[in-house]
C-alpha cells in the first residue's frame, strides 16, 4: 500500500496533468477561431469608380482601371455568373495569376495583330466594339469566325460579358487592347466552367490555354485564314485588311 504523502503527490500530478490538458485544448481553440475568421473586406481587391483596381495596401493591379460595376444590371444566361462582381472576380484572378500573365505575355504580338484586325478607329484610339456577326470588324465576329460562337457561348453570352467590362472602364464605346484580354479571359472562364468542361479544364491557365491555342487567338495561321474568308466574303471592299 502507498503511503499518504505517495498518494497526495500521485493526486498533485494527476491534477497538473488536467491543468496542462485544459491549457491545450484552450489553445487549440484559439488557433481554430483565428484560422477560421474570414479576412477582412480590405483585403480583397476594391474598385475605385472611375479609377483603378488597387490591392489592400493600395498597389495598382497589371493594367486594370474600372468604374464600379452595377450588380444585377444583367439577366445572366446558363454558365455566365451571376452578378458583375462575381465576373470583377474572375477578371481579378485571372491578372493575379502568373500563369495566366505569362500566356498573355508570350503571345501578345499576335493578340495585338488580332486586336488590330477587329478593331476600328475612335477618335484617337482603336477600340472593339460589340459589332455583329456580318460585319467584318467587332468582338462578335471575333467570336463567330474563333468558332467560341455558339459552339461554346452563345451571342447572348458574349454581349454580357463585353457590357460587363465595358462597365467596368466606365464606357459603353467599345474595349482597348487590355480590356479586349479581360473579355476574352472571361469568354475562356465562362465557357469551360460549364458541367461538360470543368472537370477537363480545372485551373484559369487551362482554360486560358485552350482560347489561345485550341481556340486559335494566339495561332497567326488561324488569323490568316480569317483573312482570306473576308476578303472572299467582300471582294475588292478591303474586307481582309484591318485598320480600315
């Protein structure tokens, strides 16, 4: 049998053990709350209307400049999110993955090249505009002649997702160079979310890849045959020559 002092320390030990036990488990919830809190709003992208799309502490993002967009001033069509913000989102990480930069990147010679094909003067500057599917110039015959449309989004998609960024500069007129990428980065998004695509094209760089190479927007044999259709299509108008 253990004596009385054997067991009064047993029981100050046991009762140490329970403190550091408590102690523990007080700290292991601590950690748990703090990785469980959201982040703050100020730690996600904010819009500045008329101004830039900046970073919490306040660093521009690669070329972005918006006005605040109006959620729930379109009637999204199957595939397309649902707000303006949810796309703000998309066009956000697609400029914060470097991957998706890169692709850019490395082919901007022959989006510039498209870009110039599709677009059309205004005032000092060349801008897309939305068009039609019969005109030569305009993102819907962008669209039409890359086969996006309607094979992978229809026209109805893709006017929404041009008015978006178009709302997001703050001009209905028509998309820049570097809007012109948002557009097409959100056609690539929108089309290969779709049930029939996502598990194939998981990631912004995957399907990024496919607009620029199974699309054909970053292959200047594909433009060239684009070419050649609208000069067939308008013999002796210049169809085939951009810029005019």
């Amino acid at each position: 049998a253990k004596s009385p002092s054997g067991l009064g320390n047993l029981s100050a030990s046991l009762n140490r053990s329970e403190e550091v036990t408590l102690r523990l488990a007080d700290t292991a919830s601590s950690i748990n709350a703090v990785h469980s809190t959201p982040p703050p709003a100020a730690a996600r992208p904010s819009r500045r209307g008329g101004g830039e799309m900046t970073s919490n502490n306040g660093g521009h993002m690669p070329g972005a400049h918006s006005a605040s967009p109006h959620p729930g001033s379109t009637s999204p069509g199957p595939g397309l999110a649902s707000s303006d913000d949810e796309l703000w989102e998309i066009t956000t990480s697609l400029e914060q993955d470097p991957s998706v930069r890169l692709m850019f990147e490395k082919h901007s010679v022959q989006l510039h090249q498209v870009f110039d094909y599709y677009g059309s003067a205004q005032g000092r500057q060349k801008l897309v505009n939305l068009g039609t599917q019969g005109e030569r110039r305009g993102l819907l015959r962008l669209a039409h002649d890359f086969d996006v449309c309607p094979a992978m989004l229809t026209k109805r998609e893709v006017k929404q997702l041009f008015s978006a960024v178009c709302r997001f500069r703050g001009s209905m007129q028509g998309v820049d160079y570097e809007d012109l990428l948002r557009v097409l980065g959100l056609m690539a998004v929108t089309a290969l979310s779709k049930p029939s695509f996502q598990h194939l094209y998981p990631t912004n760089q995957s399907k990024v890849t496919v607009l620029l190479e199974m699309w054909g927007l970053a292959d200047p044999i594909k433009l060239q045959v684009v070419r050649q259709h609208a000069t067939r299509r308008s013999p002796g108008r210049g169809g085939g020559s951009p810029g005019r």
